[in-house]
C-alpha cells in the first residue's frame, strides 16, 4: 500500500510535473503550455517553501527490491502564496489514476485541511476544470463550494475553470 510522507524528497520537483503533464494532455489535451506552467509555478513555491505556512504532501510506491520509492501523487498547501488572494491555495492535487478510487486522495485532504485548521488559515481555495467529477466531489466532501467560474482557452482546448473555496 502506498504511503503518504511529509516534505521534499529528491526528485519531487520533475515527478510533480511529469504526473501532471502526463494526465492532463492524455485526458484532457492540454499542451506543453500548462506543463510549462505547472513546473514554473512549483518551482517558485520551492524556492519560497517553509514549513511554517506551507506544506507538500507526497504518496510514496511501496519500495522496491532495491528499497527505492516512486512518487505516485501530490498535495500542496500554499500559505505564502504570491498572488493578491488571502487565505491558502490547494495546488497541484494528482494521483496516478492507478490509484484513483483507493482513498489516498481523501487522506491528503484531510491531511491538508488539518493542516489549514491547526495554521489558523480562515479560507482555502483551489482552481480546477469543469469535468473533473472526483476532484470536484472530493472537495465538496471537505468543505469547498464553487464560488467563481470562467471559460478560457489557455492550454489547448476550451475549459471551464472553477474556483472552489473552504471558509471556517
């Protein structure tokens, strides 16, 4: 059973991305825009990454016969953010879809979401896409609720993006 760790490991950064990059254009066609995109942004939260008020999530693969782990998915909390907005940002969310149904992306919610509480953070929110059920109902099931949507062509085809919100 995969594990779910606290903290950079080495490697993070390009595994985030290639997990990333890898779903989104396989099921929902974006172009190596968003790739770019998602490795700019990630890299910019490392280089600003404190524990104090952010936090990375990992769900490590059972070792290997050599006792080595692949990363199989993510979960950020974003608290230092640099954008104008206030509160926290759930980012880059991604679970192999080998895992998808499994319960590992209710555990890095609640995970998540106890980190926000125990920090004090008010307000959470997150962007997705219009279609993305799971993720959608998932963080329902933690408190979020649609509070914004725009239809955009940023990365190949036209979607719809939500912007969910978590408010004590």
């Amino acid at each position: 059973m995969p594990e779910i760790q606290t903290g950079y490991v080495p490697g993070a950064l390009g595994r985030i991305i290639e997990l990333h990059e890898t779903y989104y254009s396989e099921y929902w066609n974006l172009d190596y825009e968003f790739s770019r995109e998602v490795a700019v942004e990630l890299a910019e939260f490392l280089d600003r990454y404190d524990e104090a008020d952010n936090r990375l999530w990992l769900v490590m693969s059972d070792p290997d016969d050599d006792g080595e782990q692949e990363i199989l998915g993510s979960l950020v909390i974003d608290g230092g953010h640099s954008d104008d907005e206030e509160g926290a940002r759930l980012r880059w969310v991604i679970l192999s879809p080998e895992l998808h149904g499994q319960g590992l992306g209710s555990e890095l919610m609640n995970r998540g979401m106890a980190f926000c509480d125990a920090t004090g953070f008010d307000r959470v929110y997150l962007w997705t896409y219009e279609g993305l059920e799971a993720a959608r109902q998932l963080y329902e099931e933690h408190g979020f609720k649609l509070v914004e949507d725009v239809t955009r062509q940023d990365w190949g085809p036209e979607l719809t993006y939500q912007k969910l919100e978590r408010t004590l």
